[in-house]
C-alpha cells in the first residue's frame, strides 16, 4: 500500500517528534480511509482476502517499527562505540 502525504516543513524541522507523531497519524488514518473505501477492489483484483483490520494493524506495525529503528539503531550503536558520529 503506497501513502504520499506532504510532510510540513514547519514547526521545528523535519526532525521534531511532533511533526513524525502527525505524520505518522495522518498516514494511519488515510491507510484506514483507503481500506475501506477500497476494500472491494484490493479483495477481487489484488486478491488479499485479509479483513480490513487486519491490513491495517499490519501497516501500523511496519511504520511503528520501520520508524522505531529509524529513529533509534543509529543512537544505540554510537552509545555502544559500534558507529562514529558524522
């Protein structure tokens, strides 16, 4: 499932914890919105039988992880000498 959303420049750059928590709620909602408003489609053409739930939970999960190392892996391997700062 691709999300485009405008990430907002403002409110303290690209980096700030609000600006990743909207993001992230915005993206999580319009995967909602998109999966049920589509459900039929990506049943029948895409062929995921999965109940819309269920693919939701999925998406959530993946952004909490994929944004969780993101966010964190490069701090714990500097805090453990693995990797310098550049």
């Amino acid at each position: 499932m691709v999300v485009d959303l405008d990430r907002n420049a403002g409110g303290g750059g690209c980096h700030a914890l609000n600006s990743l928590a909207s993001y992230e709620w915005n993206a999580w909602k319009n995967n909602w919105k998109l999966l049920r408003r589509h459900r039929a489609v990506i049943r029948e053409r895409i062929g995921l039988r999965a109940p819309v739930l269920v693919l939701q939970t999925c998406f959530v999960m993946h952004h909490l992880v994929h944004r969780l190392l993101r966010q964190y892996a490069g701090r714990i391997l500097r805090a453990c000498g693995l990797m310098k700062k550049l």
